[in-house]
C-alpha cells in the first residue's frame, strides 16, 4: 500500500474498519461450513446486540472524551433490578423493565454528575462506581439467580422480528437514534468541540457541564436496556449479566475509529467494530476452542487497537508538519 493510500485510509477510519470487517466475514465464511447457517447468524446477531449497545453508549462517552468502565456493571444490576421489581415486589413485567431503565439513567446521571461536579477523571471515578453497583448487585442477589421471569418478557430476548433477532433491532433503533443526534444536531456538534478541545468549547458559550451529563445519563440507560434484554433472553436474572461488558466494546470503539482522546468516531464505527469482535469470537467458537480464551482475544485486540490508534495519529501528526 503506498503512502498516499495509507494516509486515506488513517484518516477515513470507517472505509478502513468497513473492508476489515468483510474481508473478516468472507475467511470465516470460507473457513468453517457452518458459518453463513441461518442459526449461527441468528447467534451473531444476539451476541453483537448487548454488547453493541453498550458499544454506542461506551462511543459517545469517548467521543467527549470520556470513558466509564462501570456500564457493564449498571447493565448488571439493571438486569437484577427487573427481576426483583418482577418476582419479589410483584410489578408488571413491562414496567418493572421500564424502571430498570430509568435506574441505570439515574446511575449514569450520578457517574456525570461526580465526574463533572468535582472535576474527576471518568475513568479513575468509574472504577469506584463498578464495585459500589457491583457490590449492589450481589446485595440483591447474595450471588443467587432470580428465576421465574415471566414468559410474555421473554420474546424481547429470545424472540425474531421478520427473520431478525429483537435485541439486534432495539439496538439498531438505539444506533440510528445516537447517529441522527451526533451527526444531524447542534447538541451533536456541542459534543465533538467538547471531546475536540473541552476549554475551547467553553469559550464559544457551550454548556460543557450539561452536554457531559446528558450523555452520562444515556449511557446509562443504553447499559440498563442491554440489561434488561439479557434477562429476557435467559429467563433469569443472572449476577454475572453485564461481567464480560467492559474490555470488548471499548475494543469496539477504537477498532471503529473513536479517538480514545475524544472529538473523532461515530457509533456507526463503533458497532462495525463490535461486528469484527463478535464473528471472531464466534469462530474460536465453532472452531472448538475453550470460551475462556475469548477473554484473551477480546484484551489482544485491545492491545493492537489503541495501538494502532496512536501510531495512526502519530503518523498524520507527522504528515501534517
């Protein structure tokens, strides 16, 4: 590849992330038979659903150059949430989901809150959080699953709608409602001028402190409605929801060409990093290699991902003098 054609590629991210990706799902197509099976589609389509919402809400944090490693907790303890609003206080199965929900904004809004009110680093600060909703989470549960979730939830998770699996939908909707506000919206252009230089964006009059918190409170609620889908997909709800939710999407983000420094990406590139992550996942899968090593791959590809991101920015750094 010459320079020239590099330097296209560094700086449109999203051709680049787009091309991986097929070339990624054509050797997995010709590597295994049972890889294009409507079921083993149906399979990715799940997976990337709960971890790609956690995915548009972990981008739109970077964007602004933040980053909250507590959303695969508050997912968690949303998921709890649902089920001890279900089965211990006797809710309507709807809208004990619907409070889940608002729980994992209020959560998202108290992250915001601490990081913009006392000026803390997101990322130091979301450490704490993870093990104070964390700690809630075995509170509820002592470590035990809330079974019985009520069947008419379940097709939320387990269901299809015309052909496609209804978790992949609800993010989809979550995905073309986060794209139309960051690309389409001035309170999407407030967002990138923040993650792009946050003392510049003050001086142009925009309410860093609000737009900050807004999407702390989104974020949030993404997390919470993977949550709550995760548990109608298994009937219970599980402690362990929301565990694996922490190093993949943020591998999702950079693959996808959101700037760990903020002010570059879209959801859109995000998710098509999720796509890469999820098919490589799923052929250590039908190739028969032991699931604990998905970890591995998930933490290499991190490695290589904001690797590759800083020597790309060194590079156009070094192009632009």
């Amino acid at each position: 590849m010459s320079s020239k054609s590099l330097a296209t590629v560094l700086r449109d991210p999203l051709a680049g992330v787009l091309a991986a990706l097929a070339v990624i799902f054509a050797l997995s197509a010709i590597v295994s038979p049972y890889f294009l099976t409507s079921y083993n589609m149906s399979v990715v389509a799940r997976g990337i659903a709960f971890v790609g919402l956690i995915t548009i809400a972990q981008s739109m944090l970077m964007v602004l150059g933040e980053l909250d490693l507590s959303l695969g907790v508050i997912g968690g303890l949303c998921g709890i949430a649902s089920g001890v609003l279900m089965m211990k206080f006797g809710i309507e199965p709807y809208t004990a989901m619907a409070l889940a929900i608002a729980l994992g904004a209020s959560l998202g809004f108290a992250n915001g809150l601490l990081v913009t009110g006392l000026r803390l680093h997101s990322l130091v600060l979301t450490i704490g959080t993870a093990g104070i909703y964390g700690g809630a989470n075995l509170v509820l549960t002592r470590g035990v699953a809330i079974t019985g979730i009520p069947q008419q939830i379940q097709y939320l998770g387990r269901g299809d709608l015309f052909g496609v699996p209804v978790p992949f939908v609800a993010m989809i909707g979550a995905l073309l409602v986060a794209t139309f506000v960051m690309m389409k919206t001035p309170f999407g252009r407030y967002m990138y001028a923040i993650g792009n230089n946050r003392g510049a964006a003050r001086m142009l009059g925009i309410r860093v402190d609000l737009v900050r918190l807004i999407v702390f409170v989104a974020a949030g609620a993404l997390a919470a409605l993977a949550g709550v889908l995760m548990v109608a997909r298994l009937g219970t709800a599980q402690p362990s929801i929301g565990d694996t939710w922490v190093l993949a999407p943020i591998a999702a983000c950079v693959i996808g060409g959101v700037a760990t420094t903020g002010g570059v990406g879209s959801p859109i590139g995000a998710i098509l990093g999720a796509g890469i992550i999820a098919i490589i996942e799923n052929i250590i899968v039908l190739f028969g290699v032991s699931p604990y090593w998905q970890g591995i791959v998930s933490g290499a590809i991190v490695v290589l991902a904001i690797s590759f991101d800083a020597i790309s920015r060194r590079y156009l750094r070094g192009e632009a003098a």
